[in-house]
C-alpha cells in the first residue's frame, strides 16, 4: 500500500521469516556457521537457542538453502526431516521420520521403527549422505520424546553419526536439558550456539538493510529521531522492528508525510504497547480493585440480608420485622431495643404496711414487671396479730401521729385509725372507741365497746370474719 509512496519495490519489513532478506549480526553468523560446522562433521547433536523472535527459524531456513541448493548437485547429500511441531510422543516421532524419508513404518513396535529407521540411515551413508532432524520450538516438545532423542543418538556407524539432529528453542530449552531424566541427552550435545538480541548499531543497520533490500536505489525514509524511538523501543528484537517499522510507514502514508518524523514513531510505538503488553502498575491496580470487590461485595451482602439487632448482638423480639431509615440517601440502623426493668423489689416491701408512704416504681413499657403473687390469708393474719399485740402492749391502739388522740393511728381525714373516734374527739354512732382505747376511761366503766364490723378491725387491718383480735376482750 505504501510501497508507491516511498518508492519501494516491495515491502520491506515483512513479518514472516525469509532467508533472502537475513542480516547477520556476529552472533547470527555463529549459529548458522555452527549448524553447518555441526552437519558437515557428522557431531550428532547441535544445540542453538535464543528469545522469541531474534531469527532462529530464519537462520534454520538459511541452512536449507545452504544445504539444498536448487539445480546444483551437493557433493554431500543431505535427507532433512524439518518437525514444525514437536508436541509429538516418541512412537509418533519415529514414525513421522519414517514418512518423510520415504519408508512405510512396517509396524507400530517402537524397536521395529527404530531398525527401519537405522537401516534407511545406513543406506544413506553408504551413499555419502546423511539425515539431518531438525526440531524447531524444541522446549514444547514432551519430556519423555526428549529423552527418546538419546536413542536417535545410539544410530552410528563404526566412526560417525548416522543422524544429526538440531535443536532450536527458547531459554527454556536449555532449562529443559538440566534435568536429571535427560541428562544423557545434555552430555551428548557437541555443538552449542546462542543467538543474541541486536545492539543499537545492529538494529540501524538492521532497519537500513530491509530497505535496501526492498528498494532499487538506497533511500532514507525515517529521521535520526524516529529511528532513536523505534530502536529503543524494539529492544533488539528483529521481529519487532519489522512490525514498528512496518507500522510507521503505515502512519507516515496516512498522514502523507514523506520523512518519518518522531512523532509519528512515539504514536506508533504508544499504541502497539497498549495492544502487545499491559504495564505493571495496570496489572497491580487491577489485582487492588479486584480484592477489594471481593471483600466490599460479601460485606453487602451481610448488611442487606441480616437484621440490624442481629448485628449489634441484640435479638429482635419475635415478629417484629427489621426497619431501615433512610435520610438524605444514607442509610440509618434502627433505635436499639431497651434494656430490660430492674430486678423485682422482694415481697416483703410489697405488703400495705411497708408501701404505705413509699412512690411507685417506674416500669418501662417495652418491659413491664410482673404483677406480686398475692398473699396468703394465714398471712395477713399474722399481721393483723403484730398490730393487736402492739395494742395490748402500750396499752392503746396504734394511733395517728399528731392527729386526735394520742397513741391512735388513723388517716388524715375525719377518723382516726378505724377506732370511730374524729379528730375534734367526737364519736360515730355513739361508740366511744374500741376495747383498749376505752379501757383507759377508768376501771368499773360499764361502757361497751362499739359493734365492730364482719372481717374488719378497728385499726384498719382486714381479717376473717370468725376471727377475733388477740388481745381484745370477747366478753
């Protein structure tokens, strides 16, 4: 698309890997020379690993060139079985082998595909050549297919190799190899070879390479400036300097814009950081937001579901739903419930003697106390027994204090006690007071004590009718 804008022939910074376009950094060229080195003098095993997307394939693809080359007969003849991918058993392994080279697995057995294997590469070395089993991605494949390698190894002739076998991956190949299960498989690596990400110079050159490749005449598209910003960014990659490049020009052809200028490169480069990787600091807030979702969400769910009496340790009485208060869109608890009534007073303050003058207790109404078992009758009677011997003893019944006469208790009004005597010293009916209260008139007074009334004493405590006062004269 952009091609005719900047007069290119084709583009320049593909994303696939092609071998007619591969720049060789020092350590390129150290692993391509050492698969040829490793190949040609028959070591069995070669190892070259490096970070996703510095050029192992590419490097890979070169060597087939190399090792191939169209239309011109090879002194050395090679049969090389390329696995794309390597997530295979060992039985599956053997047998893809087997295809690829022309044999038809006469079995399924393991041992009977091992001898068909080392028989087609015996053949090929009676011929000059060899087989050549190349695994790229190799730290996907199983560990149990890896420790199968070691019996590819086994395959050899009185003085060589008759299969080498090249292993290219990640770092974590080399993590892999470390175990203890494939250690045999580790001690049998002869040629190993890193390939390491570009300098800043390797990358200019890098990018001034791709274009000259892609264009007839040498051209300058990107500034100084733009180029700082896609190389720092791409951090020596090569396959991400194809895909800054490729997307600045892309940019650059939008805006029109013949030179590529910095600000087009920081926007490239801002958007593809968006899209590839999320920052750190993004990744940590989320994990925040997400803990605390998961401790605010139980949360409500405990408020809007559980009473409020429940929450504060209280137990709401039985039938009585929750309420919820709202003011000004916040939300308030219910009034908490009273506290329970003071312990019940004993039942000796209650009788009538002891409440006479005393003020009645105060009973919350969410709690009222429960109404005093009445007493007995054997009790009241032993009362009304206490007031007449207090009579006998001082001689006169107890009598108001103040009021009439003396040694009478009555009530503030116009009797005294129940003796039917008035304050001004007047009698009721004509009765002159009861038995005691007259005795004191003198002895030989033929006087009778007024009637008394069924079930009442004088002095003003109830009592059976058929019972009598002790103390009080019956004649």
């Amino acid at each position: 698309m952009y091609t005719d804008f900047y007069g290119l022939i084709r583009e320049p910074f593909g994303t696939t890997p092609d071998a007619d376009n591969l720049f060789l950094s020092p350590s390129h060229r150290e692993a391509l020379g050492s698969i040829l080195y490793g190949i040609k003098e028959r070591k069995g095993v070669i190892l070259v690993t490096g970070e996703v997307g510095v050029g192992k394939t590419t490097i890979l693809r070169r060597y087939l060139q190399i090792a191939a080359p169209p239309q011109q007969p090879s002194p050395h003849p090679q049969q090389t079985v390329h696995l794309y991918n390597p997530n295979l058993t060992f039985d599956r392994l053997l047998a893809t082998i087997l295809q690829q080279l022309g044999v038809h697995p006469a079995g399924a057995e393991q041992s009977e595909m091992l001898t068909q294997l080392h028989e087609a590469a015996q053949a090929e070395h009676g011929r000059g050549g060899t087989i050549v089993l190349v695994i790229d991605e190799a730290q996907c494949m199983p560990i149990e297919t890896l420790e199968g390698i070691r019996m590819l190894t086994n395959l050899e002739s009185a003085h060589d190799k008759l299969i080498q076998i090249v292993l290219t991956g990640q770092p974590e190949l080399e993590a892999l190899l470390e175990r203890h299960e494939v250690r045999h498989v580790r001690e049998r690596i002869a040629v190993r070879a890193r390939i390491l990400p570009l300098t800043e110079a390797e990358s200019l050159a890098y990018i001034q390479h791709r274009l000259d490749q892609a264009s007839r005449e040498q051209v300058s598209i990107f500034s100084p400036a733009a180029l700082r910003v896609i190389v720092q960014a791409a951090r020596g990659i090569p396959r991400r300097l194809n895909i800054l490049c490729d997307n600045t020009l892309m940019a650059g052809f939008r805006r029109r814009e013949p030179i590529i200028s910095r600000q087009i490169a920081q926007q490239v480069v801002a958007e593809i950081d968006d899209v590839q990787r999320v920052p750190l600091w993004k990744r940590r807030e989320a994990a925040v937001l997400v803990a605390l979702l998961a401790l605010v969400f139980p949360a409500g769910l405990y408020l809007e579901w559980f009473p409020t009496g429940l929450q504060e340790g209280l137990t709401p009485p039985v039938g009585e739903r929750p309420t919820r208060q709202r003011d000004m869109g916040r939300e308030q608890a219910a009034p908490a419930l009273p506290r329970p009534a003071s312990p019940a007073p004993p039942l000796e303050s209650l009788s009538p003697l002891a409440t006479a003058h005393a003020e009645p207790p105060i009973v919350k109404p969410p709690a009222p106390l429960p109404p005093p078992r009445p007493r007995a009758g054997p009790t009241r009677a032993r009362a009304g027994e206490r007031v007449a011997s207090g009579v006998a003893e001082e001689g006169g019944c107890p009598g108001s204090r103040g009021q009439g006469r003396p040694g009478c208790r009555g009530r503030r009004d116009d009797f005294i006690g129940g003796c039917g005597i008035r304050g001004d010293g007047s009698t009721v009916g004509g009765s002159a007071g009861c038995g005691p209260c007259s005795a004191g008139k003198g002895a030989g007074d033929d006087q009778q004590p007024p009637p008394r009334r069924q079930g009442v004493l004088r002095c003003g405590v109830s009592r059976p009718a058929a019972q009598g006062v002790p103390g009080e004269d019956r004649a």
